[in-house]
C-alpha cells in the first residue's frame, strides 16, 4: 500500500515535464516579432525594405527630372541655333553696285531722265520744232538732234558697261552666301541665306532693267531724230523747189590760176 503514493508521484513529474516540452515546441512554432535590437538599435526589416523602395522611387523622380531638364537644355540649345543670324552679309557691295548704276544713269549727257525735261526738250527739238525758221537754225536743230542721239547710245554703252563690271561682284556675293548657308545651323540662317540670294537677284534685275532703258532712250531719241530730219527734210525741199526762191545756178570756179 505504501508504494502508490510514490507511483503517483513520478506521473505527475512526467506529466509536468511533457506539459513543458509541448510548451516549448508550441513556443519555437510561433514566428518570432520581426525586428531585433543590436546595441539598444531596433532594426525592423519591413520598414527597411520600404524605406528601400521609398529612396529607389525618389531616385527615379530625380532622374526623370534630370532628363527633363537635359530635355528642355536641347530645345533652348536648338531655339538659339534658329534664332542666330547668318555671319555673312552681301548687302553692303550690292547696295554699293546698285550706286554706280545710278550714277551711270545720272550722268546721262544733253536729256537727262527727268520727266519734265524730256518733256520740254522733246516738245522743242522733236514735236514742235520750227519749220519755218532760217536755213542755218534747221541745220543747228539738226546737228542738235544727232549729237542728242549719239550721247544717249554712248550713255547705253555706259551702261552696260556698269553691268557687265557688277557680274564679278554678282558672282562673289553668290558664292559667299551658298558658302554660309551650306554651314547654316538654324532656321534663321537658312531664311537670311535666302533673302540675300533674293537681294542678289534684285540687284542683277536693277543692272538689266538700266540697261534695257539706256538703250531704249538711245533708239527713241534716234526714232525721233529720224522722224525730226524727214520734215525737215520735206520743208528744205520745198524751199529749194520753191519759184523765186529755188535754186539758181551760179559759175562755179574749181580752179584758181
């Protein structure tokens, strides 16, 4: 009877000691926190792993925004470029071409380009010259209408002489501004390269237009003279056919003894 309490007894320790165990495993199941202390420094791995992801999307925005602004450098770099001007300009040996022309045309001898002195000066020496003035007045409207004629073809000769001269200059300021606009690195350029192609152009019209109207004034004035010298001719025919006042025939002396 005796020996029971102490069979009981070491049950009970048993039980106790696989209650612990159980605990123990329950206890080492069970996932543990997630975070650990080194040195009094809480170390948490899922605020890491966010904090992570924050700093990567924050390098990504500043990235992005670097390549904006690399962007936005290429589109000013791009706008200077259109906006620079071309180095080279023909203005200035166009405009100075354009000058002798005129002169050339303002040293026009005896009826200068001046409507109202064409006009007086045609109506006095072409329309309405006098036929009935003394034979030597005809003759020196005559003389006047040819010298008119032959200084209008030398003012043409001058002319087109001026022409001939700005060719050369015409040909270097082409060759200037195809040179600059070959290199022209904006839009600016490209449209200041084509509007001096177009001033060129202008300048080349100028010397051809003088030109045709040089000569044109020279073969009109030489129309009119022709027109004035066949009335005048008619009248000093008339005169010399006239009765009592024709041609009376005279001894004439060749030779002297």
């Amino acid at each position: 009877m005796k020996s029971r309490p102490q069979k009981s007894l070491g049950f009970r320790q048993m039980l106790a000691a696989g209650t612990a165990v159980l605990s123990m495993t329950v206890t080492a199941l069970v996932p543990a926190p997630a975070y650990a202390q080194f040195g009094g420094i809480v170390y948490d791995p899922s605020n890491y792993a966010q904090n992570v992801l924050t700093a990567a999307r924050t390098l990504e925005q500043i990235n992005n925004q670097i390549r904006q602004l690399q962007n936005q450098a290429t589109s000013l770099i791009n706008e200077a470029r259109n906006l620079a001007s071309l180095p080279t300009s023909v203005l200035a040996p166009l405009q100075q071409q354009i000058r002798q022309t005129q002169q050339l045309l303002g040293e026009a001898q005896r009826m200068a380009y001046n409507v109202q002195q064409i006009q007086t000066e045609f109506l006095r020496q072409y329309k309405s010259m006098d036929l009935t003035a003394p034979q030597r007045a005809m003759v020196d409207g005559a003389e006047g209408r040819w010298q008119n004629s032959v200084a209008a073809f030398e003012d043409a000769l001058k002319v087109q002489a001026g022409a001939v001269a700005n060719i050369e200059g015409t040909r270097s300021a082409v060759n200037d501004i195809v040179t600059a606009s070959q290199s022209a690195t904006g839009a600016l350029q490209a449209a200041q390269a084509g509007n001096q192609l177009l001033a060129v152009q202008s300048q080349q019209l100028t010397d051809l237009i003088a030109s045709v109207t040089a000569m044109g004034r020279a073969q009109t004035l030489d129309a009119a003279n022709d027109a004035a010298a066949k009335a005048q001719a008619r009248e000093q025919l008339r005169r010399f056919l006239a009765p009592g006042r024709g041609y009376v025939p005279t001894t004439a002396q060749m030779f002297r003894n």
